[in-house]
C-alpha cells in the first residue's frame, strides 16, 4: 500500500511518529558532538578539495555525498 520497502523509508516512518507523539531525537548529543568533530575538520576537507583538480574533486565530492548518507543509514560496514 506505501510502496517499497527500503531503509530510507523506515527512517522516515521513524521520524514521522517521533515528531507525531512528541518524542525527542534519541540521538540529538550523539549528533551534536559528532557535528562539532565535523567542523573542526572542515576548513582541512575544502582546503584539500580545493587542492584537486577538475574531475578529482568531482569525483571526491561525489564519493564524500554517497559515503556519508551510507553512514547516515547506520550501514555497519561504513562505520568501521
């Protein structure tokens, strides 16, 4: 009745019924402190994007997008 099955749909359905029954993020200090990791990194990453050419840095950014929405589904393999 809702379509396909895929993990991006439970997350959604996850995040639906938190917001619906007023739950908070179970994961909210778990992804404030990992995005303060994150932007001590940052200016590093783009200087080192900055750094490629053309098509290596297309193809980083592009590499860099899909990896972190694999880690973003919780794929175990990516985590380690």
């Amino acid at each position: 009745a809702y379509g396909t099955l895929t993990v991006r749909s439970l997350l959604d359905t996850r995040e639906h019924c938190l917001n619906e029954f007023n739950f908070p993020d179970p994961y909210s200090k778990v992804k404030q402190k990992e995005n303060g990791r994150a932007l001590k990194c940052f200016q590093s990453v783009i200087e080192s994007l900055d750094s490629l050419g053309w098509e290596e840095r297309q193809f980083a950014l592009v590499k860099g997008l899909l990896a972190g929405n694999v880690f973003d589904w919780g794929a175990k393999a990516v985590s380690e």
